[in-house]
C-alpha cells in the first residue's frame, strides 16, 4: 500500500542494475511498484552499463531513469554521469539512484552529496523502495 503524491500516470521510468551487477530480485520489485504507481516502465534488468541507460532514456523519451545498485560498485560506474549528460540534451530528465551505494569503510553520510555531484537529483542509499519512489514523486511535482 503507497501513499499517491502525484499523478504519474504515463510518464515513463527507464530502470536496470547498473554495471556488472547481477542482484536481480530489487530490480523487479522496482519493476513491479513503478507499475502499480501508474509509471510506463521500461527495464532494462542487470549488468547495464551506463550508456545502454541514457540510449534507452532518449530512445524511449523518459521522465526519469532509475538506476539501481546492490553489489557496492555504483560510484565507479556512475562517476562519469555528468560528463555523458553534457553529450546528450536532456530537457527536464529526473536522474536517480539506489540500493547499496558503498562497500567497505565510508562514511554513509558522504554519499549523497558524492552522487549528487556525479549528476544525480535523487541519491538513496539503503532506502526503503516505496520511501524513495514517494520522494520521487514529491521530487516530479514539484518540478512540474
Ligand atoms: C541474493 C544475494 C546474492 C545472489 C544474487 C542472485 C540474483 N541473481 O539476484 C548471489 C549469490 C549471486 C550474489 C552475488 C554477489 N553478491 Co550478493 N547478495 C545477496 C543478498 C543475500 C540478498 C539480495 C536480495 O535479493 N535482497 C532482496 C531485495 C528485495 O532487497 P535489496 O536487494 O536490498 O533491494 C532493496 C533495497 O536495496 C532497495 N533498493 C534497491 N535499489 C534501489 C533503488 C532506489 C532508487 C531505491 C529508492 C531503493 C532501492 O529496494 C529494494 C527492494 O526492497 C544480499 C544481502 C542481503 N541480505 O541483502 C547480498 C549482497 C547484496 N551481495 C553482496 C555482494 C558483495 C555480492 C558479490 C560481489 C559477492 C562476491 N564476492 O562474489 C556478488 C556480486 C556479483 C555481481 N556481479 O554483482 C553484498 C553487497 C555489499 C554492499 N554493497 O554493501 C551484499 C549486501 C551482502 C553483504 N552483506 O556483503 N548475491
């Protein structure tokens, strides 16, 4: 059960597992609860590199490009986002992140700011789902 924010219906969320990343059982439940919040949901499943997500992102003209990481690698496959953007021309594209952002030693709080950096609007580190897809829906109406 989800609290409605926004009205999504139709906008589209480009999604996956980011780099050689093979946790697939997240990456469906995304799938699933994007759906039930009336997003257009184009999945891209594991190991996906970058490119492959902002090549989907323009082929499918989406709203929003989730990318999940669980085995701890996302800083080295996503420190180049901002870089890759400024090749694009993104009009009004939400970029956000989740999962398990870090390995080893490091200071949680650190994260955020780091992907931010990167070229994310929305970075959750071990965040419940359906508290980062509420924030995102926030996230959308505002903007809108
Ligand atoms: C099952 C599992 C595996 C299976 C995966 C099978 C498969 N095809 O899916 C196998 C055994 C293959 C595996 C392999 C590895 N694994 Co593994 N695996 C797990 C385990 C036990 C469960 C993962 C799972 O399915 N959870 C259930 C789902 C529903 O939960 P979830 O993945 O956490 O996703 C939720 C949240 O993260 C969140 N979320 C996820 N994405 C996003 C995105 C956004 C935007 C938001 C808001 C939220 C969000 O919502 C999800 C749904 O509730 C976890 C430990 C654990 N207890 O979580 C380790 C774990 C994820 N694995 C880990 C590691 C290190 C590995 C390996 C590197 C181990 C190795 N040395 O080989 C490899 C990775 C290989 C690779 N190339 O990716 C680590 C990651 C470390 C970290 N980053 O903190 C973990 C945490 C174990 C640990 N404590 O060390 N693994």
């Amino acid at each position: 059960m989800c609290l409605k924010f926004y009205k999504v219906d139709g906008m589209k969320v480009v999604t996956g597992v980011v780099g050689n990343d093979i946790h697939v059982v997240a990456n469906r439940l995304i799938d699933i609860s994007l759906e039930e919040r009336g997003f257009r949901v184009f999945n891209l499943g594991v190991n996906t590199y970058l490119e492959e997500f902002l090549d989907a992102v323009v082929e499918t003209d989406a709203d929003v490009l989730l990318i999940s990481s669980l085995n701890g690698e996302a800083e080295g496959w996503c420190r180049d986002l901002a870089i890759l953007k400024s090749q694009y021309n993104f009009k009004d594209v939400t970029f956000m992140i989740g999962g398990n952002l870090g390995v080893g030693e490091m200071d949680p709080e650190e994260l955020p700011p780091k992907f931010r950096a990167y070229g994310f609007d929305l970075v959750f580190h071990q965040t419940d789902l359906n508290d980062g897809l509420d924030e995102l829906e926030r996230f959308l109406e505002k903007r809108a």
